[in-house]
C-alpha cells in the first residue's frame, strides 16, 4: 500500500498543501496523512501514518524537506521504517530506499539539502547582523504587552492566567511574564 505524507510549515500554505495532496493522489496513494505545522515541531500526522505502515507498505512524499529536517532526522525515520520492512518513496528525486541506489542517493541527497539549510541559515543570520547595524531590523513586535490592560481586566474579573491565554490567542508563558510585571 502506497502511504502519504503532505505538510506545509504554515496555515498560509493552502496551495502547496493541495498541491502535494494531488501528487500523491496521482501515484495512488490509498491514505494520506497531512498537517500544517513546522518541522521542528511536533508532527502527529506523521507519526500516525509511520504507526500505519505495514510491512510491505512505502511513505510517498512529494519531497525530501517536507519529511525530515536534517540527515540525522532522516535517517531515524530510515530506520524506524526499515525496521518495520516499510519503504521510502521521495517523488521529485525519483528516489525509492526499497533499493540499494536509491538508499545511497537519499543519504547523498539528505547531505546536500542538510547543507543547504544551514548555509541559509548562515546567510539569514548575516542578514539581520547587517540589517540590525543600520537600524532596519527591530524584530518582532511585541504582541502581549499591549495588551497587558486587556489581561489585567480579565484576572480582576478572576479569570485564569490559562483562560486570558487562550481568549487572547497569547502564550500562558507571555501572559505571565506580562502580568507578573505589572502585579
């Protein structure tokens, strides 16, 4: 059975998740599993689909950067999947781990991606370096403590910390770092 795997980094991302989503229709996959979170965070959808995998089975995904986020993430899930006789299909690379080559190729191919992250991460971070010496870059603004009346309203009313979070779409975190100061 042919398993897939889609996922964008954020909610914006609509037409590049329809877009993955239509690949692997197009391949035949019978199930395909799909989120919208980072890929640093936590990804229940694709934990789910490996937890579906049979022996027998290959995880579709449309490319290598929408599965793992380094060589060393790659190859754990590598493994956990050849552990349970699951192969790995990576369709823009034409890459297939049910053979040797395509197994050398997916761990030459997570190398050069993996590289190719970090050198734009490099890059970025030379970027705001430069952009912070001019005065350009300020970072992101800060979101709760203009709120920080709306929040102090809401705990003399005997709201929670918890609920002020979730009704102002806030970070509890941010809450109490805000509310702590002015208390």
């Amino acid at each position: 059975m042919l398993i897939g795997y889609a996922r964008t980094s954020t909610l914006e991302q609509e037409a590049g998740l329809e877009a993955q989503r239509e690949s692997l229709s197009a391949i035949g996959c019978e199930k395909v599993w799909e989120e919208q979170t980072s890929s640093v965070g936590v990804r229940e959808a694709l934990k789910a689909a490996m937890d579906f995998s049979r022996s027998g089975d290959a995880l579709v995904v449309t490319k290598l950067d929408r599965l793992a986020r380094s060589v060393r993430h790659l190859g754990e899930l590598v493994e956990e999947l050849e552990s349970k006789d699951v192969g790995l299909r990576i369709l823009d690379l034409g890459l297939d781990t049910s053979t040797a080559t395509g197994k050398l190729m997916l761990n030459v191919l997570g190398s050069v991606a993996q590289f190719e992250r970090e050198m734009m991460l490099e890059r970025q971070r030379e970027g705001i370096v430069k952009a912070k010496a001019l005065g350009k870059y300020k970072g992101r603004a800060p979101k709760a403590r203009k709120r920080a009346s709306e929040m102090q309203e809401l705990l003399a009313q005997g709201v929670s910390k918890r609920d002020i979070a979730k009704r102002l779409g806030l970070s509890e975190r941010s809450v109490y770092r805000v509310l702590g100061q002015s208390c």
